[in-house]
C-alpha cells in the first residue's frame, strides 16, 4: 500500500469531513456516542461515501504533513497511507503500522479525541517504535479551517 493515486480535492475533502462532524454532533445531542460499536457510515447516520471521503481526505492530509514510508496507518475498509521519513519497506507488513476505525480516526484528525486516550482504550492497534502519531494529530495544526470545525 501507498500513498493513495487519486487526490482529493480540499473544498470535496473538506464538505465530506463538515457533514461527518455534523452528523457526529447531531448523535452526540441525541444522546449517542461517536464511538459507538455501529460505525458511522454503516448505521445510516453518515452515508458511508461522506465517511470514506472524509477519511481518504484526512489521510492525504497526514501523508502531506509527513511524507515518508516508515509507518503505515490503516482506517479500514477506507484507506491507508505511508507517512513519516525514515526506513521504508517494499513488501509485507511494514515496520510500524497503526490501525483505528474511521470514527476513531476522524476524532483523532480533528481533535476531539487526543492519541492518549484513544491508545488507553483500545481504539488504536499501533505496532513498531515510531507508531505514534500524537505529534502529527490533530491536524488542525496545520490546516486552520479544521478546527473551525471543532469550535
């Protein structure tokens, strides 16, 4: 796996990661939990195209915020990037590879859940001596308009 062929485009990326955050709240307000054992995009709340965008968008942002081959992070069933400098693999599993869900990874890149916690409660599986993402996330860091979205 690399870095996904087809780019996405900020203003699609962005409208899909605003719905998925909407509809996240609009759960959270009725009383549901984000991270409930029914993934957005699976239950009806979020179609699953908005959550595969806005994840493969999110991910394409950390690929750009880290580029390199040394850690491979996982959001099945939506995609995958190889990110951070440093030793790169050619076949097999990759020396570090992190692997969450899509609502976990969206909390995540957007700052409503920090690397701690998530890693504490078992909503991370992270192997190898650089899979840690904490420095990377949220991405807001880098990308303003994000984190309008978590105001």
């Amino acid at each position: 796996m690399g870095i996904m062929a087809k780019k996405i485009a900020d203003d699609q990326g962005y409208a899909a990661l605003c719905a998925y955050i909407s509809a996240i709240a609009a759960e959270t307000l009725a009383g549901n939990s984000p991270h409930d054992a029914n993934e957005p995009g699976t239950s009806g709340a979020v179609p699953r195209n908005t959550v595969a965008m806005a994840v493969r968008w999110t991910l394409q942002m950390l690929a750009e915020r880290a580029p390199g081959h040394a850690v491979e992070v996982r959001v099945p069933p939506f995609g995958a990037v190889q990110v951070m400098a440093g030793t790169a693999h050619r076949r097999g599993t990759p020396p570090a590879v992190v692997e969450m869900s899509p609502s976990t990874w969206l909390a995540l890149a957007v700052g409503r859940l920090c690397w701690a916690d998530a890693l504490g409660a078992n909503q991370i599986s992270a192997s190898g001596e650089r899979a840690d993402l904490s420095e990377l996330l949220p991405l807001n860091q880098d990308y303003g308009h994000i984190s309008q979205l978590t105001q």
